[in-house]
C-alpha cells in the first residue's frame, strides 16, 4: 500500500517563483526514504506540504490513499508527524513531559496508555532524566532528543524528520537513527528523513534528490551516492569516504568505493593484504 503520495504537486510561497514544481513521488507504507538536496531546493516545503501545514496550488497529496483536503486534515495529522530542524520553533510546552503528552493528548491517548507512551519515548531517546525539566534549560541536542520522543510518543505511521539530528553528534544522530530504525521494525513505521548527513541516508531504502523545487534523482542511496557528476549538478558533494576511497585508487590502492569509515578501513586492510 502507498502511504504517501505526491500527484503533480506544485507549491510557490509568493506568485513569481515555486519552491516546489510538479513533484510526483510515492512512498510505499514501511519504506524508508532520504531526501537529499542543497538549501532552498524545496525539501522542507515538500515535508509541509504532506500533512495540511501547507497547502498544493496544484496537484494532489494522498496518504494512504485518501486524498488531503481541508476537511480530513485533522486526521490527517494523527497518521502524518513532522519533526522540525529547529527544536525551539516547535516546542509547546515548557515542561519536557507536557511537551510529549501534547500530541498524543491532542489525538485522545486515554491517560494510562499516555504514561506508557511518554516513559517509553524518553527511554528511547536516552532522556528519562529529564521528564520535569525546563525544556528552555537544555542543549540544542537535548531539544531535538525531546522533539524525537514527541513523534514516538504519537506514533504516527508517517514520520517525516526534517534535518531534525542536525545539532547532535556523530554519536547523537546514531543513537536516533537507531531509535527510528527500531520504531520501524516495531511498528511499520514509514520514515522519509531530509537529512544532508551521508551516514543516514545510506541507511534508506531509497534516496530522493530535489533540486530547484524538483525531484532530480533518485535511486538506491549506493547508486545515488556514488555519480560524482550527477551530484555535482546538484550543488552535492560525494560522501567523503568514496572520495577518498577514489583518492587512494588514483594514487595506486586498489580500493573499491567506501561508504563509511568502516568501509574505508576494510577496503584499505583488503587492499594491502592482497
Ligand atoms: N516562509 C517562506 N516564505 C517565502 N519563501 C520561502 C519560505 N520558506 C521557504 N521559502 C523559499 O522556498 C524555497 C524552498 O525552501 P525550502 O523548502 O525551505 O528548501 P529546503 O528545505 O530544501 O532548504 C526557497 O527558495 C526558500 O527561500
Ligand atoms: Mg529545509
């Protein structure tokens, strides 16, 4: 089943120019997949327009198969949850818990099963410690890791996180990669992830480029991620692993193309043992 749908969607946020130009794109219901594209090139917009936080000039959103309209727009939104780059501008509570319960509050979460879901999403996120605090005490990180407990509090069986790991760690951004990963398994979550980190998309099932409000590409993230000239129109850079994995083969190590450090480190050790 397709759980989401884009039908020739176009979106200009003033009547000169678009930001998003007649994309079709359709997201099987448990696929996993990554948005990639420089700034400005629609991707947020694209989110926004998924869930009524935005509305199509032209074209069509269908989620799992029924069309967006103003009327099911409410509705909508309990199967559609988005998880912004900016942890303040969503936030709407000032207390880290208050802050979870109100979307699954919001949708009719009877209170047992809420306490249930509030515990469960803060241990997930490695921030049971921070249940009572002030969410305007903590870290960017740590507003993020909030964010993040909030969608999984609501489970939604769409959730979209615009570059929403961007002020975490290498560390940080596993350890919620991790979270969704499993949130997926458990529950068929399907995930489209904006992200411009080459270690999340890689783990997608499928990666999307957009580009000037248009999909430019897309393909398996390996495929994608390996066409220099390809990303290059796209104002992206080749994840720096290959880079340097073509690097070394230039200077005379046969290295195949590296997708990690790990990757790199394997190829590397196989290179000189043969
Ligand atoms: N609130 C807004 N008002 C006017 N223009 C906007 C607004 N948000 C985004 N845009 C413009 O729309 C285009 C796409 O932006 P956006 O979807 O945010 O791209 P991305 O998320 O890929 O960086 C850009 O040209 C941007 O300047
Ligand atoms: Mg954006």
């Amino acid at each position: 089943m397709k759980a989401l749908e884009y039908k020739n969607v176009s979106f200009g946020y003033r009547d000169d120019s678009l930001a998003v130009k007649c994309v079709n794109l359709s997201v099987e219901e448990g696929e996993f997949v990554a948005v990639l594209g420089q700034n400005g090139s629609g991707k947020s917009t694209l989110a926004r327009l998924s869930n009524g936080l935005l509305w199509a000039d032209e074209g069509s959103v269908y989620v799992f198969d029924r069309l967006l309209t103003q009327k099911n727009e409410r509705e909508i939104r309990r199967d559609v949850g988005i998880v912004f780059q900016n942890p303040d501008s969503q936030a709407v509570a000032s207390i880290v818990e208050d802050d979870i319960a109100f979307g699954p509050e919001n949708v009719g979460i009877p209170r047992e099963e809420m306490r249930e879901r509030i515990d469960r999403a803060l241990k997930a996120v490695d921030m049971e410690k921070y249940r009572g605090a002030m969410l305007s005490r903590l870290s960017g990180g740590q507003k993020q890791r909030v964010a993040v407990a909030g969608i999984l509090a609501l489970r939604p069986r769409i959730m979209i996180f615009d570059e929403s790991t961007a002020m975490l760690d290498p560390r940080g951004r596993r350890e919620i990669m991790d979270v969704i990963l499993k949130s997926r398994e458990e529950f068929g979550v399907t995930v489209l992830m904006i992200t411009h980190f080459m270690e999340e998309a890689l783990l997608a099932d499928r990666a999307v480029i957009m580009h000037e409000g248009k999909i430019a590409a897309e393909g398996k993230p390996r495929e994608i991620l390996k066409d220099a000239d390809e990303l290059q129109k796209y104002r992206l850079a080749l994840p720096k692993t290959v880079e340097i994995s073509r690097k070394l083969r230039a200077g005379g190590l046969n290295v195949g193309d590296a997708f990690t450090a790990e990757e790199l480190t394997g190829e590397i050790l196989r290179a000189y043992r043969s």
